[in-house]
C-alpha cells in the first residue's frame, strides 16, 4: 500500500478529459462519481489514488495537483487523505498490536 488519497473534482469529466488526466500523471487513479462536498445535489468525478511510486504523500498530492491543471476549468474543491496509524517512538515496541514501553519487562511473546 502506497500514498492513499482521493481528490473530489469541481464537476463530471468526459472521457476525453479522464484520458488527458491520465496522460499527465495519474494513469493509476480510480475514476468514479461523487457528490459536491457543498452541494449534494451535484455530480462530480472523484479520483482515488493509492501511489506507490511517490517518495511522500505530500508529493504524490502535489502530482495530482499538477495533473489536474493539463484540464481547463478543472478544479479540486475536496482533498481526502485516510488517517494513518501513529508509528511508535524510538523507546516503544510493537507486540500483537500494542505499543510497550521499551524498559517494560516481557515475560514472553508469542
């Protein structure tokens, strides 16, 4: 799994348009269908990304961002990104999905 995120666009895209997006750098996006953040009653394109070839998420965001732009009057009104888990500390270990202090004693792991 990659940099996940989903941007909403400011209106429906025709096919022509979906290919020019995929042409500037978003040939793995998912295209489908969503509703205005503001306005329920308006269809519109959303884009779902899970980027494995961006160094970070800011700049897989930046790229699609960037895309976006090769499409006149295009728009991104709506940024999703999917919380991710906290990773632990450098004192901390992870056992079966619990963090533990690293001067905790453990009797055992299984």
């Amino acid at each position: 799994m990659g940099h996940v995120f989903s941007l909403v666009l400011n209106r429906e895209i025709t096919d022509e348009e979906s290919a020019a997006l995929r042409g500037a750098g978003c040939a793995d996006a998912v295209f489908g269908t969503d509703s205005l953040p503001t306005n329920a009653d308006v269809t519109v394109t959303k884009m779902d990304f899970d980027d494995t070839v961006s160094p970070s998420l800011a700049e897989a965001i930046e790229s699609a961002l960037e895309a976006v732009k090769a499409v006149p009057d295009l728009t991104v009104p709506g940024l999703t990104v999917p919380a991710v888990p906290k990773a632990p500390e450098a004192d901390q270990t992870v056992v079966e999905g619990e963090v533990v202090e690293a001067d905790s004693e453990l009797a055992s792991v299984e």
